[in-house]
C-alpha cells in the first residue's frame, strides 16, 4: 500500500468517523454540542482533502509521482490514525466514575460568578449544576435544608462506601472534556448498593444537612438511558 | 539505526522538494481511469468507518478496556476540539501559497527588527487562527520568503491576539479590561521580543528546519496560473492535506500526552497554584501547557480561577497555553529546528512568568 493512498485513506476515514459522531450524538461525550457544526465542517474538509490527493501518483509521470509523495513516513501515517483506532476500538463512553476518582468532584470556582440563587427558589428544578452553584455560596447547604431535591446523574459508589449511600454525580464541561470537573450530591438511600456504578439515576428526595455534609433523602432513584447530553454546561 | 523513512518526522519528499521543483504541467496530473481505483478505495474505507463507528468499540466489554475510556475520552476531546481549528489554518496556509506571490511578499512584507515584529503583531490582528492552524500559516509564510522577525512575531502573537480569541475573552469576563488588556499586553510584548531576539541571529535559515532552510524562495505556485480552476482547486486540496498531516501527526502526540497525564497523574498530585505571586504563575503556565485546551475557548477555563487566583496567574494561563502547550510544542518542529524550537519556548516561559509576578508583585494583584 502505497504510504501516499494510505494518507488519504486515514484523512477521508477520520472525516467519516467525525460525521458518523456527530450523527448518532456521541460527539457530546467529547465536546461542547454548540461546537458540533465546527466539528462537521472538519468531517466534509477532511473528506474533501482525502479525495483531492487519493488519485494523485495514479496517472501522471515522474513530476506528477514527486509532488503527490507522502509528506511523512508510515510511522507518521499510523500516528496519524491513532485517533481513527482509539475511536473505533474503544466504544465512546462520557467521563464517569473513574474520571472523577482521578480528578475529585468541585465545581469551578468560576461558577461564583453566577449570583447566589437565595433560599426562597424552587430547588426541585435545580440541576446538579445549580446545586454545585448553591454550594460555592453556602458550601454546607444548610439554608436548604428540607428543600426539595430532584436532579439527574450518574451513579458514583467506591469500596469505601456505606451500603445505603451513592453520588450522584454530573461533569461540568466548558469547551471539551479536558477541562471536565465533576460535582456530585451524597444520596442516601437504602437500596443504594444494588445500583450499578456509572448507571443513569433520577433522584428525587430531600435536602438533609448533618454536622457540616448535606445529604439528599432519596424517596425514589429512578434508573434512566444516558441522556443524548451528558454533561452539564455553564 | 533507523531508516529515515520510518522516523516520524522523517519526510519522504522535503517541504521544500515539490514545492521548488514546481508544480507538474496540468496535463501531468490530470485524473484518467487509473485514478479511479484509490477514489474506490477511499469511498469504500470511509463507509466502513461510518458503519463501524455505530457499534461499540471492537474491544468493549473486556475488564481491562475500562480505565481506557477515560483516557480515550480526554484524548478525543482535545483532538476533535482542535482538528477544525488546524483544518482552517491549513486552508488559509494553502491559500497564502497560492494566492501570495513570493515577489510581493518581499517587496511589501516589513523586516527589520522593529517593522518585522510588529508586522507579525498586526497580521495577527487580522487572522482569526489558534495556536493549531496558525503554524501552517506561519511555516508557509517563510516558505513565501517572509521575514524570520515577522514570521516570529504572528507565529505566538496570533492565536491569542486575533478579534475572534479578543472577543472570547471579552464575553468570558465580561468585558472587565484587566483580562482582556492584560492577555494581549503580556502576548503582544512576549511575541514581540521573542522575535527581535531571533532577529539579531546572523544566519536566520540555520533556525528553521530543513526543507525551509533549502527553499530558495523563487517559486510561486508553479503553473498555478496555467492551470484550470479545479485543477487548482485540487492543488490547494493537496497542499492543504499535506500540511494537515505534517501538523497532525503532532497534534495526535501532545494531545496524548496531555490525556495520559491528566488521567494517570491524580489531580491531588498537581501543583497547588496557591497564592504565592511566584508559584501560582508557574503552576497555572503548567497547567496551561499540559491542558492544551485552543487558544480560542480557554478564557472560559481560566474563568474558573479568575476569582480565587492572583491576577498574575490566570494571565499567565491565558497567555503561555496560547503561545505554549504540549501539542503546539511538537508542531512548532515543522516549522524550526529542535533547538530553535527549546529556545524558543525558553524566551516564552520567561517572559511570561516575569510578567506575570510584575502583575502579582508590583502591580499589586
């Protein structure tokens, strides 16, 4: 195979895997989906530089042959297709419970920003991304106290934890998940190590503070598919 | 020892190989039947990617895969943010070649040692490129014979000081001029230095690397002119995938390296930016550099350290990531010599860890 063919192979392979992303929505696992048309854009571009040079060296002489040489060897060509093999090796997956073993759960500080949502607010509507909010003005939660909670994650449960008590947890993404951060709320509830880690939840319950931890009273966990849009986005 | 054809920055036909020689007569490169086959196979190879890529990943389900998806996740994340962003400079560097006569650029580009660099700053300005797409430019640039000073001085001025990274900052920070003002203050007066200390080398070819050194700036486009308009079309097409793979091959590596770091190395184990005007420049400049998050979207990152770090070191982020990080690293050796390359990256680390503390320290943040 020639290296220049192979070239063209790799560019026009990585613009079809960007597009087939995009289509079934598995892009969001690694970006912003406001960037998804950029991300199209890359796709069409790297398919059309694909066919510009895969009929080069076919047809033409010895000048023809020079100008359509590779500009990189085929150990630069595999390096290239790294992300076409990660991409079809492994199944495409959003950042989960490993992620946020390695990097802790704590909002960006940047999301002190947003004005304090005060107490007298319907905290049933808030997402794990207001609460995480919440926090930075009050980081026990105490004035919400016995206010609803209802918010929408992915379960986080280590060796270390009590049997009836999980995390719901959520990543906060900003551009793509290099600069994910994770935030989570401690669940109490009495079914809570039959939940699969990494497993999609509803909870739904009330605001408990004990000592300086908050902790949700899980009247119902809900099991739900992952959402088409598992981040949450400031 | 290894062949040279198997060294990853090896090259097969040097930059400056097809480019000097000229572009083959049209009739050389047309399309006949034979051209029709490798068309097949990239049709056939690119439907099979799409219909692959809706299964899960071939090694799904084994145990071992697990900690994996992580690191792949990052990984693709960083090269899918960048990949569009490399694309556009390596179109906008096709067009400079075949748009911008080499006689043009020489007449009217400023050299020198003032008129170089601030040149550099104001062609900046105009390009909206992050550090990924603009080393295509950049490399085309000296390719075109454009001054080492000029070239210098858009090549790190660029990705944070272009009207779409300006106005992404802007928002982030909600116009406050000490983010906005202080980024292009620390960029401008870094990119501007940099280059009038590479100026002051006396033989500026020995900088760059090879296939540039060689290129004796005589050519154009070469029968661009005779050519039809597809036909050039096409040549821009190959041109622009050439680039696009030498850059790339770089940008696969940093941002590898960027994921296995931020997903080996626990971030308990990171530096603790803390308060201190000197350590917390230096460990947000690392954090920038290890991130390699695009110059265009990384004000909305340092907005998370805006409130609870010193002034100094979220400028600092904001200007080292984009003239600095680790993918950006490796691409610059398309365009310099390893060497070139240390000192380079050496000037830049000083002078914004110095401008950083002065904010800190004298500046009083």
């Amino acid at each position: 195979l020639r290296v220049g063919l192979a070239v063209a192979l790799v560019l026009g392979a990585t613009g079809a895997l960007l597009l087939a992303r995009v289509a079934s929505g598995d892009v969001a696992y690694y970006i912003n989906p406001a960037f998804s048309p950029l991300v199209v854009a890359a796709g069409v571009g790297l398919l059309a530089l694909a066919v510009a040079r895969a009929p080069l060296g076919r047809g033409g002489g010895r000048a023809e042959r020079r100008w359509a040489a590779a500009p990189t060897g085929p150990l630069g060509v595999a390096v290239l297709a790294l992300p076409l093999a990660i991409g079809l090796l492994v199944a495409p997956r959003p950042l989960g419970s490993a992620a946020l073993e390695q990097a802790g759960s704590s909002a960006p500080a940047g999301l002190a920003n947003r004005p304090d949502p005060g107490r007298f607010v319907e905290t049933g509507a808030w997402t794990l991304l207001d609460w995480a909010i919440a926090r930075l003005h009050d980081p026990t939660l105490r004035r919400y106290a016995d206010r609803p909670v209802q918010v929408v994650g992915f379960v986080h449960r280590t060796a270390a934890t009590p049997a009836d008590e999980f995390e719901v947890a959520r990543f906060i993404v900003v551009c793509c998940s290099a600069d994910g951060t994770a935030t989570a709320l401690r669940v109490r509830y009495p079914d809570a190590a039959a939940l699969a880690r990494d497993s999609w939840v509803r909870v739904s319950g009330t605001l408990a503070v004990e000592g300086s931890e908050a902790v949700v009273l899980a009247d119902e966990v809900a099991g739900l598919p992952r959402p088409a849009s598992p981040y949450l986005y400031p | 020892m290894i062949r040279s054809r198997w060294r990853l920055g090896g090259s097969r036909a040097p930059l400056g190989g097809w480019v000097r020689r000229g572009w083959p007569a049209p009739s050389a490169a047309r399309l006949d039947r034979s051209s029709l086959q490798p068309l097949l196979a990239l049709l056939l190879v690119a439907s099979a990617t799409a219909l692959l890529a809706t299964r899960p990943g071939w090694l799904a389900g084994l145990p071992s895969v697990a900690p994996l998806e992580t690191l792949a996740t990052v990984f693709l994340g960083i090269v899918v943010e960048a990949l569009p962003f490399l694309l556009l400079g390596v179109m906008a560097a096709a067009a400079v070649e075949l748009w911008v006569q080499p006689t043009w650029l020489r007449q009217h580009a400023p050299g020198g040692r003032l008129l170089g660099p601030l040149g550099g700053l104001a062609l900046g300005l105009a390009l909206p490129v992050c550090e990924c797409g603009v080393i295509p430019v950049a490399r085309r640039l000296l390719l075109k014979g454009a001054p080492l000073s000029l070239a210098i001085a858009f090549l790190l001025a660029a990705p944070a000081a272009n009207p779409i990274s300006i106005l992404a900052t802007a928002i982030a920070f909600g116009g406050d001029p000490r983010f906005v003002l202080g980024r292009l203050a620390i960029v401008w007066l870094t990119a501007a230095l940099v280059a009038v200390v590479f100026s002051f080398h006396p033989g500026p070819g020995a900088l760059l690397r090879g296939g540039l050194a060689d290129c004796p700036h005589d050519h154009d486009a070469g029968g661009a002119e005779a050519a039809s308009r597809l036909e050039r079309l096409r040549r821009a097409g190959v041109q622009a995938g050439n680039d696009f793979v030498s850059m790339g091959r770089w940008l696969v590596l940093g941002a590898l390296l960027a994921a296995t770091l931020q997903t080996l190395v626990p971030r308990a184990a990171w530096p603790d930016p803390g308060q201190g005007a000197w350590t917390s420049v230096v460990a947000l400049m690392a954090l920038a550099a290890v991130l390699s998050v695009c110059s265009v979207v990384d004000s909305f990152i340092a907005l998370s350290f805006a409130q609870t770090l010193p002034l100094g070191a979220v400028l600092a982020f904001l200007a080292f990531g984009s003239m600095v990080d680790l993918k950006s690293a490796l691409m610059y050796r398309e365009a310099f010599t390893p060497g070139t390359v240390v000192v380079l990256i050496v000037l830049v680390a000083q002078s914004v860890l110095l401008a950083g503390v002065f904010v800190n320290v004298l500046l009083g943040y």
